[in-house]
C-alpha cells in the first residue's frame, strides 16, 4: 500500500469516526434514559398544570361568590336599618322590606354553600397536586442526575470529536487534491464511505465478492494508481 492509499484510509476510517461519534452524541437523550424520564416529567407536569388551572378557577368563584355574599350582606344590613328606623313606613311597606330581608337571607345561604363546596373543592385539588409534586420529585431528581451524566458524555464525546476532526484535517492535507475530491463526491453519494478495503476479494464498502481477475489486475496496479470497486463504485485499496 502506498502513503497516498494509507492516508486515504485513515481519512475514510477517521470520518467513519466522526460520523458515530457525532450520532452516538445525538443519541445520548435516548440512549441513557434521559429522553423517556422527560416525556415521564412532561406528563405530570401536564396534570400539574391542569391541576393548577383548576384551583385558580376554584379561587375564583369562591372571590366572586364572596363578593356577592358582601354585596348582598350590606344591602340587607341597610334594609334593615331602614326598618328599624322606620317610625313613618306604612305597614305594607314594612311587609316588603321584611320580605326582601328573608329573600336576601335565603339567597346569601345558597351562595355560601356554594362557596364552601369551592372551598372542599380547593381542598381536593390541592391534595392533588400535594400527591403530584411527591411524585415528580423522584422524576425530577432521575433526571437532573441524567442530564448530568449526558453533559459528562457531551464533554467526553466533544474532546473526541475534536481529536478526530484535527487528525482527519492532517490526514486529508496529505492527499493529492483530484483523489481527494474524488473521495468527498463519492462518500456524499455513497453514505458516508468513499474509500473502502479489499479485503480478500471482498470489497468491505459493498461487502460483495471481486471476480478474481478483477482481484489479481487491481493487486497489480502500479503505486499511486487507485482502483474502484466495479459494483459500488468506491475507492478500493487492497488491505
Ligand atoms: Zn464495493
């Protein structure tokens, strides 16, 4: 094997590399767990949110009715004081005001026991979410602990990365500039792979067998003359 056909392969082999380095990198959500103990906090984060929406509506209604309640206390409280100032009221006017007085009574009765069924109601979701928080706490902690570990993995894979990437820029610097371009066309067309290996009479880019006489010419080529392999059509250095 020549230098040129040596460097050829080690840039082949070092952007096979970079191109799992790169998608182990991608994965590594998915592959550690992280990805599904997401989707986990995701999911009780939605019932948590709507659990929240639902105790915001609850302490509305109960301030509405409260405000009502008030509002109906006070005109009452008034009435009241009218009858009770009353020395010129006309008996039938008595008869209404005390009428209007047992009206506003019964209805501030309905509106507080509406308020008080919002206020169990309140008492309900927020044992809801108290139970809810006690399970994401868990979630939570699994995956802070998981994203820790993913950022270590980053860490490591960027280092790798960038050893790779510095060696492929050197390797490639030594390849003349036709088979070099040759190479990128290739492997842009071929998945990543525009170099590959004769091994045996075994083509390892296509894993298909070479007619011996193919095998026996491309073994017979002077140095420096790159042979392709007549199925795939990739760069094909004896091993
Ligand atoms: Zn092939």
């Amino acid at each position: 094997m020549t230098d040129t056909l040596g460097h050829l392969l080690a840039v082949q082999d070092l952007d096979t590399s970079i191109t799992q380095l790169r998608h182990r990198r991608e994965a590594l959500a998915e592959s550690s767990g992280l990805a599904t103990v997401e989707a986990e906090l995701a999911a009780l984060e939605a019932e948590r949110s709507d659990a929240a929406a639902r105790r915001a509506a609850l302490a509305a209604t109960q301030k509405e009715l409260e405000e009502q309640i008030g509002g109906i206390s006070e005109r009452r409280g008034s009435i009241e004081q009218r009858m009770y100032a009353a020395t010129s009221s006309s008996a039938r006017d008595l008869q209404a005001m005390s009428d209007e007085v047992r009206h506003l009574t019964a209805r501030r009765a309905e509106l507080e026991e509406l308020e008080l069924v919002a206020m169990l109601d309140q008492d309900r979701v927020d044992a809801e979410l108290a139970a809810l928080r006690q399970r994401m706490e868990p979630v939570e902690a699994r995956a802070g602990d998981l994203r820790a570990q993913v950022g270590r993995d980053e860490l490591e894979i960027d280092a790798e990365l960038a050893a790779a990437v510095g060696s492929r820029a050197a390797e490639a610097a030594l390849l003349p500039a036709a088979l070099s371009d040759r190479y990128e066309a290739l492997r842009s067309r071929l998945k990543g792979t525009g170099a590959a290996r004769l091994v045996g009479t075994r083509c390892d880019g296509c894993h298909l067998e070479l007619s011996s006489v193919e095998v026996e010419r491309i073994r017979a080529l002077p140095p420096g003359e790159v042979a392709t392999c007549e199925q795939c059509g990739r760069l094909l250095v004896p091993a």
